[in-house]
C-alpha cells in the first residue's frame, strides 16, 4: 500500500552533504529527482537514524524517514557478521532493509550490489529503463516492479 | 569510485533472505494473530458478535498484544500512544454525546425534528422516505432484504475497528493516514451532535407524531441468522448513549470512509463501483430501518468527503515542505 521505500545508506548521504565528495554532484542529481518522487508519493525516503544523527543536518535531510535500530537488529547483525565475513555496520543496513522490506537503494558503496537489491542509478545512466507511464519521471527514480514496500 | 554501482549480474547476487537471520518473532506474531482470528469465529458463532465499544476496544488490544510480540520498545512506546489517542478519540466522542442531552455539560441547542423531515421531503417530492420504504417492504416476517439491511446496520461496529486493528499491525504509515481521517469525521460528528441535536425518524414517529408510524427494530434480520450481538456488563459505562445523535450519520460516514480510504489501490473500475455500492446500502438500510434521515445520510458522506479532502491537502503540502527545506539547504551547501 505504501509507495516503494528507497534507503539512502551512509555513503550517499555522507556525497549528499559534502560538497568536496567525489560524489556530491551525482548524489545531489539523484536525490532531486527522489525528493520530487517523494513529494508526488512515488517513494518513500529512508535512511538509518544513526546515519542521520551522524550528519547533523535535519533541513537537507527533512523528507527522510528514520529507521531506528533495535537491539534484536543489532543481534542479528552481529550473528550475520559473526558467520560470515560482512562487516557489522553493513550487516545493520542488511538486516534493516530485510526487516523492512526495502529493496532499493542510494549509495555509493560497492559492497551493497552484491545483494539482491536495485542500486539507484543517476538518470542520464539509465535513460532506457524510463516507465513510459511516466515519461517526467526520472529515470533513476521510475518506479520498478518488484520494488521493495516499508511495511511499517 | 564510480557514481553508478553497476549491477552484477544474478548470478554474483545474493538473496537477502538467504544471508539475514530470520526474524523468529514474526512467525510467532503470525502464528498469534492466526490463533486470535479463530477463537474470535468462535467467539463469534458461540458468544455473539462484539459489538459495544468497550468490548470492541478489548478484542482490539488482545489483537494488537499479538501482533506487537516481539516488536522492538520503540514501536511499543509508539503502540501506547496511538492506544490512548484511540481510547481517548472514543471517549470524547462518547462524552460529547452525552453532552447533546445536556448530561455532561449540561449544554442543550434546540431539537431539531421538524427541519430534517422537511429537508427530505424536499428531496423526494414531499414524501418521507422511511414511511415509503416500510410501507412497501416492511412485513411482520422476515424477508432476505430485512437480513441484508440488518448485517449491514450492524457492520457499522466492528467494520472500522477491523481495519484500524489489520493497519495497526501491518502498517503503520497507513494506519495513521486512516486513523486522521477517522478522527476528524467522529470529531466534527460529535460538534454537530452537540449544536445540532437531531431526532431521528423512529422518535420523530414515535414522540412527535410529524411522519407516519414506522417501525424499529434494526437486529431482527441479524438475529434471524442465528447471530447475537456479544454484551458485557460494562455496556453501563455507555448509558451516555444519545438518542438525539441523528445528524450526522456515523453509521453513514464509517460505511462511506473503509471503501473509499482503499480506493486507490483498487484498479478495475468496476472494483471501486462495488465497494462504493457499501455505503449506499447503508444508507438505504439506516432509512428503511427508521434509524436515520437521508439528510442525515448525505451529510455523514459529506463528512468523509471533507476529511479526505483536507487530510489530502495537509499532507501533500507536509510533503512540500519538507522538500523546500531539503531544496533550501541542499543550496546553502
């Protein structure tokens, strides 16, 4: 029922809000473009509140939603990170985004792509995959079957 | 670093699912509100439907209990605030009623009798449109329209609690977006209850003698399928009950708000034209009934068309709002 959830991990906030990140330009065109889809109901925008906090910058990040980590995240974080060989603050974002059903992604990190998740990709990147539906839309952010739905 | 994460191909991949313990404590959730779901059928078919508030509220809690097992202290915390803006909703809707027969406050506005009878019969050409119906269909037996108009009278109790209790537990984003708009209607109801006290058409037979004689008895055709209405002791605390609560139509407005809240996200046309069909049968039933006036009807829409309206104007500028703040800093950078 919810319009698709995309999550904003840290690196791409971390682009977001510094100017001297490689990144900066590219992540400020994506989120643009997700920010117009969120107020047209086409996204729901999530970022890791730890995340959040770190960067210290409510007005830049006012349209994303917290996803607050509980200790039974950070258990079974711990227990992915403990038998494999995932980091334990990637493991956090792992669980959270299975807990909460999201199945796309904004970042910058290359880890994430080696997971059954949509990485969001700048528009001029994806100009093909525009939904005809929707020609305004832009690319990167053209809502996609199978796109993860937060489910509270 | 490349801007765009390239995506592997599938087979590199792998399944969150397949790495990412598996939450036990939903399976239990699921498997509790499945156990809740068939003791209330049983409940249900053995001891009546619950149908009074407090009873309701009860089933209502026991099935948020299992569905939050498990659930992180924060969306408990979140669990007890939204439970006592529920409990209060109710309760000032209950209180307010009271009000309209000057036993809280002892507030009184005149009784409205006269005027609602001559709105309808205005709309239908000088005719009242409760003595139509019973004239017509009323009969001492029961027929399969007085079940249908019985069932749907009654859904009014449990029908929006159902839902708010399926959101509550699966979705909280919409639970809240349903719950505003819910609030606002009862809010807005109780006000127009207070300064607009309304007899509806069985007391305005009955007591004012303005219509012709119609009979009242809204749970015949629901008892005639061999169902009860479930009534606890605790119904006393309900002895606030206003007759005069005529105007507007709740039962109106909560049969009109459940179809028309999931309507976008029915698609074939001819989909959203049944569910719509709800309310109109409400209606239809709450007039045939005696219960209500077809002003009274209209206006509980009316309501609902108002909340929707408003709730959807608020939220969509919320949503604006934060993007200009966004935009704004995203400049200042």
């Amino acid at each position: 029922m919810n319009p698709p959830s995309v999550l904003l991990d840290f690196s791409f906030l971390t682009a977001l809000a510094n100017t001297t990140n490689p990144n900066h330009s590219g992540a400020v065109t994506i989120f643009s473009a997700l920010v117009d889809d969120f107020v047209e109901q086409r996204c729901l925008l999530f970022a890791r509140a730890d995340n959040l906090a770190a960067l210290a910058n409510p007005d830049l990040f006012a349209p994303i939603d917290k996803l607050h980590i509980a200790g039974q995240h950070r258990n079974a974080a711990a227990e992915l990170a403990g038998r494999t060989e995932i980091e334990i603050d990637l493991a956090i974002t792992l669980v959270l985004i299975q807990r909460h059903r999201i199945r796309r992604i904004a970042s910058f990190d290359d880890h994430l792509a080696r997971y059954d998740v949509d990485i969001v990709q700048r528009p001029s990147a994806a100009s093909n995959v525009v939904a005809p539906e929707s020609p305004s839309v832009p690319a990167a952010t053209a809502l996609e079957p199978g796109a993860g739905q937060l489910s509270n | 670093m490349s801007v765009v994460a390239d995506k592997p191909t599938l087979d590199h991949r792998v399944a969150l699912g397949a790495v990412v313990p598996v939450d036990v404590w939903r399976i239990v959730r699921l498997a509790a509100m499945g156990f809740y779901v068939v003791i209330m059928l049983w409940w249900f078919r053995t001891q009546g439907m619950v149908w009074e508030r407090i009873s309701v509220a009860v089933a209502l809690g026991v099935f948020l209990l299992c569905a939050f097992i498990g659930k992180p202290l924060r969306e408990w915390g979140r669990l007890a605030f939204d439970v006592s803006f529920y409990c209060a909703m109710w309760y000032a809707y209950e209180t307010t009623r009271g009000a309209a027969d000057g036993k809280i406050f002892g507030i009184k506005f005149p009784l409205q009798v006269d005027s609602v009878r001559n709105i309808d019969r205005v709309m239908f050409f000088g005719n009242d449109p409760n003595t139509v119906l019973q004239s017509h269909f009323w009969e001492s037996s029961i027929r399969w329209y007085d079940k249908v108009a019985s069932t749907t009278y009654m859904t009014h109790f449990f029908l929006a609690p159902i839902v708010m209790g399926a959101l509550w537990a699966t979705n909280h984003r919409q639970f809240r977006r349903f719950l505003k708009r819910f609030a606002t209607v009862l809010g807005v109801g109780c006000l127009m209850f207070i300064v607009m006290p309304t007899a509806p058409p069985w007391m305005a037979a009955k007591n004012y003698h303005i219509i012709d004689p119609i009979v009242r008895n809204s749970s015949r055709g629901f008892s005639a399928m061999g169902f009860k209405a479930f009534t606890h002791g605790w119904q006393n605390s309900l002895d606030w009950g206003n007759a005069v609560a005529a105007m507007p139509s709740l039962h109106a407005s909560f049969a009109l708000i459940v179809p028309a809240f999931f309507l976008p996200w029915l698609k074939p046309l001819w989909l959203k034209a049944v569910v719509l069909v709800f309310p109109v049968v409400m209606l239809a039933s709450l007039v045939y009934l005696g219960e209500h006036w077809v002003i009274d009807g209209l206006i509980g829409w009316a309501l609902v068309g108002g909340s929707f309206w408003s709730w959807n104007f608020f939220e969509r500028r919320q949503r604006r709002n934060r993007a200009q703040r966004s935009y704004a800093a995203l400049a200042a950078l």
